[in-house]
C-alpha cells in the first residue's frame, strides 16, 4: 500500500511566499554611490522617486512537498515558474512568507557549475565535487556520467573544452552530473526538453530511481507528455499565483483545456 502524505516527511513547505524583482529605472541619481546607500536605507520611501519598477513574479505561494514525490510546475510563459524554483533553492530572497526545507536543495545548472574553458572530463570531477561527491565517488561513476550523457556517441567530446560542445550537449551533461547523486531536493527546469527521445526516456527513468532512494523531484516543463510520465503531481503557476495543485491527470486537464482556449 502506498504511503499517504500524512506518513510520509515533508521535505519542502511554502508558506505564503511572494518574490518580488526590483527593476531599475531611469530616476535621477541613479549609478551614484549616495543613491545607492539611500535605496538601500530608505528603499520602500525612494523606489518610486528613482523609477525602480516592482515586477510581483510570484504571489502568495503555499504549498508542502513530501519526501518520495515528483512534483511538475506548468503554467504559460513568465508564469513564475522558474523564479519559484530558484526561491525553494536558496537562490532568490522572498519578499514575504517563508520556505522551509528539509535537506539540501539542488538546482539542475546551477550545483554543476560547468566551465567553457575545461573539458568534459574536468567538469565532471569539478561539477560532483561542487554538488558535495567526494573524488572517489565521482571517479567511480565517471563512466556512468559520461554514458548516460551520450555526448561520446559520436566522438571522443569527453576531452574537448566544453565551449565546443553545442548547448544541448552541455545541458544533458549537467544533467548526467547531477543524476549521480541522491539529492534531498532536486529542482529541474526544462532539462527533459533537451536531446532526443532517447535520451529524455533515460532521464525520466532516473528522476523515477532518485525518487525511490532520495527525496523530492521538482519539475519544470512545458512538455506535458515529460510531466505525464514523470509526476504524480501538479504546481500550476499563473501570473505569479498557485491556480491548482493535485494529482497530474487532473490538473493537465484543466490546463490544456485553459491553454486551449486562449
């Protein structure tokens, strides 16, 4: 029998979350180094007299994430997906609520630092020790990473600076990376998109594996079919605000019927 919410441990609770972007604009003063201190001590009174423009991204965000769960997050473009995403990782403050995490959030991308100058092979040494493998587990699924990226398939690209490697080589290696390891959080944003189908059936396979042996999966997609076959359940963002969260087949089709009529 399956585990039911209450059974299992939350590993990510928002609690009425709002981000908020501050955009500059071109009111006087702007660039001086007195300005600058005067935003920062008397912001909320100067972001109107200096033209800072504030973009409301996400809107009053709740929900909680349970251990063992892959949770898709859909909705049209500059919805607030991703800035959620980069929130629950740590990587944007929120304006107001709170995000409380069990365990160590991953962000696909951003843990794998990759960098154009080196190799492949460099990288991935660089990139497990980034996202906290130690140099004998990343020796030991060196292999692994290189295979279930592909980008070897037609060429020894393993060796080559990774400035050679096309955008779609570089994100299934950043990919390969971060599935090596068991995360307690691991947020993903359209890394499914990227490579052919075969490569996308490998990486749904593993998002299924490290559901079993971590924590919780966080997905980004607009591929609905990706969302189907890799979640159970649904975050959909609109204008910043949570529109519907419950099972995938149920929210899917609410969206695309919304997607459908506009």
């Amino acid at each position: 029998m399956a585990d039911t919410p209450q059974d299992r441990r939350p590993t990510v609770v928002a609690d009425g979350v709002d981000v908020v972007y501050r955009v500059n604009g071109t009111g006087a003063g702007r660039g001086t180094a007195t300005a600058a201190l005067n935003r920062m001590l008397r912001r909320k009174e100067t972001e109107k007299a200096s033209g800072v423009r504030r973009v409301h991204a996400v809107r009053n965000v709740s929900f909680v994430a349970y251990r063992g769960e892959a949770i898709g997050l859909i909705g049209t473009n500059g919805s607030g997906k991703s800035t959620l995403l980069k929130a629950v990782a740590g990587l944007l403050p929120v304006e107001n609520g709170n995000i409380y995490t069990d365990g160590q959030p991953s962000l696909l991308g951003v843990n794998a630092a990759l960098m154009a100058d080196l190799t492949g092979e460099r990288n991935v040494m660089l990139g497990g020790l980034a996202m906290g493998m130690s140099r004998e587990e990343v020796k030991a699924r060196y292999q692994d990473i290189v295979d279930f990226s592909g980008i070897n398939e037609k060429g020894d690209f393993i060796t080559l600076p990774m400035r050679t490697y096309s955008s779609g080589m570089a994100a299934r290696l950043r990919f390969s990376i971060a599935a090596a390891k068991d995360h307690d959080v691991l947020l993903v944003d359209e890394a499914l998109a990227t490579g052919d189908r075969s490569f996308q059936k490998r990486s749904e396979a593993r998002i299924r594996e490290l559901r079993k042996h971590a924590g919780t999966v966080f997905l980004v997609s607009h591929n609905n079919k990706s969302i189907r076959d890799t979640c159970d359940r649904v975050l959909w963002l609109e204008r910043g605000e949570l529109r519907m969260d419950g099972p995938t087949d149920e929210v899917l089709r609410e969206y695309e019927k919304f997607t459908g009529a506009r």
